[in-house]
C-alpha cells in the first residue's frame, strides 16, 4: 500500500518542506499568462472569483467576494490588477506584496443591481479599463470574460470593446494541479477525516441532521477551514430521491444516513461523502451500499494518464438501470468532478457529457468520483465519494476515511 499523500499541517516550519505559497502564487499566475498568451484576447478580466484569487492571489469572504464587484485584469505583458470592496484594497496594499500597491483599486459596480446601472459605476469602469488597454498598445484586441452581469457586458459592448469568453480558458488553465496546491487539497480532505469520527460519535437515534450540519461545521473552523461552503445531510426516508440538501428531520435506529461535507483550506476544496447505518442496517440497505462501493472501486480503477473521461462513465450503471428515466434527471449521482479552488472544475465525469465530448485524463488532475444506488426498500440509499489525484503511474486516493464497507453507528 503507498504512504498516503502528505497533509503536514497548518503552518509552515524549519524542519520540513510544506506548501510553498510563493511558488503556490508562481504556478498560478504563470498559467493563467500563457493562457491569455495562447488565446486571441489582449486581457482577460475576471469576475469569478476564484479565478480573482488564481491570478491576483487575493480573498475576501463570499458574502462580498459572489456580488460582482471584485474584478481583475491581466493584460499581455501587465502586471495583475485589481479591483475590490473598498477596505480591502487598502488591505491587499498592506499585506499583499506580490501585487503593486498602485494596481490595487477601490472598486463598485452595483452589487448585482442593487445600484442601478444608471448611477455610472459600470461605465465609469469601462472607461478605465479601455484606457489602460489603449496605454497597453491593446486597444482594438478582444477583451476575454469569465461570468459578468449583462448590464456590464452591454456597456463594455457600448464603449466598443470586443468581448469574448475566457472562462473556459481559465478552467483549463487550473486543470492541472502543482504540487503545493495537491498538499492542500490533501490537508483539506484529512481534516474531514477527522470530522467523520466525530459524526460516527454523533450519530445516534434523536439527533437531528441540522445538529450534525452544526457539529461539522464548528468542527471544521477549529480545525482552520476557512469556508465551510456546504454540509448535505441526509437520512431515512430522504434518502431516496437524493435532495442534495439537509433539514432538521429526527434520525431514527434502523436509518441509513448519508453526508457531504464541503469546505475549503487555503481556498482548496472538499467534495467528501460518507454513508451510514444508524444503530442496525438491512440486507436491502447493505446490498445498495456494496453496489455503490462496487461502482466506486470499478471507476478508481480506470483511472491514469490517457485514458478518456467516457471511459471512466462508461463502467457507471445508465440512468435507467438505477431508477431514471434519463441521464439529466439522473445527473449528479454516478459522476465525477474536479477540485480546487472551485467546487466543481474540470474535468466534469458523466454519462451526460462525457460520451459526446470525452476529456483525456492528464497527470496532475484531482477531481472526485461520486456514486449512488437506491435500495429495494424504496427509500433508503448508499452515497460514497473518493477524492483522488491522477499520477503518472495511476491515481492516489485522497479521502481515507473508511467507506469499503457499510459503518453502523451504535450497533445495537
């Protein structure tokens, strides 16, 4: 069996090599540059925020980080520069010194309309970055676009800029993982390692699902997440169909049980699930279990350079033999997605897409591999996700808490 992947710790020290952040910033930034430098834009400006933090190696939290009003622009041959919430640019001025002070900017759009295009925020922006294009001997060149409110598309389109799409640049840009960002994918995944303990202690007929949702969630930031982005739990007979969601439902014995923590360290994510039985579990929730556990071991198992992401699809059940009338409505539940700053990245795994538009899986991808099989009881389910990394001789397993067979929580 190979050593699990490293996930040192929290900090850095003098006796061991971590992640190195200045190299973590290098990486970054230099695929982004030669994305842009093999697109036909002359910049690419950026909303989405965790293609803000790939290029500027800025974060602030969500609750202002989704409105769009953070911006970027990385301009061929330019430094990044940045736009953010107010304060915050003092802030990356202070203690962000890979960026130039000068190209950290106060910025305002409208908070997704909350600010009316009509008070000229949006254009009073537009017109700075054309101007700094035209300084750059870029003005005329396409202006590349991640995500953007229309307001802002029409006005940049008004003032005689040419925008196309970047995003899907920009995603294939991140698809290749460095190796500081695999550490903190790894360290982000033992850190719900040790969550799951504590919600197999937990776990126990009257606690509801929201108190495990609570448990997870505090656990998580003592432990130094700095976002837990979503925690689904579900059990009985919520099982089946999957809501994708919790509620404050009374676990009962004889229950199966399924979570999915969702969280991130340094910005790098978690898609973890876990399955169990509370108290006792039946041959119909125990057969479901081994199925899932089957498909999950049957994907893991194609998994290398070379091969085709509808390779990997193709060993998951169609739609219609686990209870679905088509592969849409079934979307999501035989699947694979990547990880990293962003929940899901590329590449996305599933009959869906995979079969018409197959990605060749490269070394240096992570992504995870999620699988799900109802019971024949009618409601119960198994749900079971593996994060893992493609190596060039295979693929390390990320997420080690134990899931080749069904956990009954508190026995009885």
């Amino acid at each position: 069996m190979s050593a699990p992947l490293p996930a040192p710790g929290h900090m850095g020290v003098d006796y061991e090599q971590r992640v190195d952040f200045d190299r973590l910033r290098a990486h970054r930034l230099g695929r982004a540059r030669a994305a842009l430098a093999g697109s036909e834009c002359g910049a690419f400006l950026l909303f989405d925020f965790y293609n803000i933090r790939y290029v500027t190696q800025t974060w602030i939290g969500g609750a202002l980080g989704d409105k769009m009003t953070r911006y970027a622009l990385l301009a061929r041959g330019g430094p990044p520069r940045l736009w953010d919430f107010g304060s915050a640019a003092r802030h990356h001025r202070l203690h962000s010194p890979w960026l130039d002070p000068a190209d950290c900017h106060a910025g305002m759009l409208g908070l997704r309309g909350a600010i009316a295009p009509t008070a000229g925020l949006m254009a009073d922006a537009v017109r700075t970055i054309k101007g700094l294009l035209a300084e750059a001997g870029l003005a005329g060149e396409p202006v590349g676009v991640d995500i953007v409110e229309p307001p802002f598309l029409f006005e940049m389109q008004r003032q005689g800029l040419r925008v196309v799409d970047c995003q899907q640049l920009m995603l294939d840009a991140r698809v290749i993982k460095s190796p500081d960002e695999i550490m903190l994918l790894t360290q982000a995944a033992a850190m719900v390692d040790g969550v799951y303990q504590d919600v197999v202690e937990a776990l126990k007929p009257g606690v509801r699902e929201n108190e495990i949702v609570a448990l997870v969630n505090k656990r998580l930031y003592e432990m130094g997440s700095d976002q837990v982005e979503a925690v689904n739990a579900v059990s009985g007979e919520r099982c089946n169909p999957h809501p994708h969601n919790f509620s404050d439902r009374l676990i009962r014995p004889g229950d199966q049980a399924f979570f999915d923590i969702i969280h991130s360290y340094n910005g790098y994510r978690t898609c973890y699930y876990r399955t169990f039985g509370v108290g006792s579990a039946t041959a119909s929730q125990r057969e479901a279990y081994v199925r899932a556990r089957e498909w999950m071991d049957a994907s893991i198992a194609m998994i290398k350079p070379g091969v085709g992401t509808d390779q990997v699809a193709a060993v998951w059940p169609r739609a219609a033999e686990f209870g679905f009338e088509d592969e849409m409505a079934a979307f999501g539940l035989q699947f694979g997605h990547g990880l990293g700053l962003g929940l899901h990245e590329r590449p996305i795994i599933s009959r869906l897409n995979s079969m018409r538009e197959p990605i060749e899986l490269r070394a240096g991808m992570v992504f995870a591999l999620e699988t799900y099989c109802p019971a024949s009881d009618g409601f119960s389910a198994a749900r079971i996700e593996e994060e893992v990394v493609v190596t060039p001789e295979g693929y390390r397993v990320l997420t080690l808490f134990p899931a080749k067979e069904l956990i009954v929580a508190g026995a009885y």
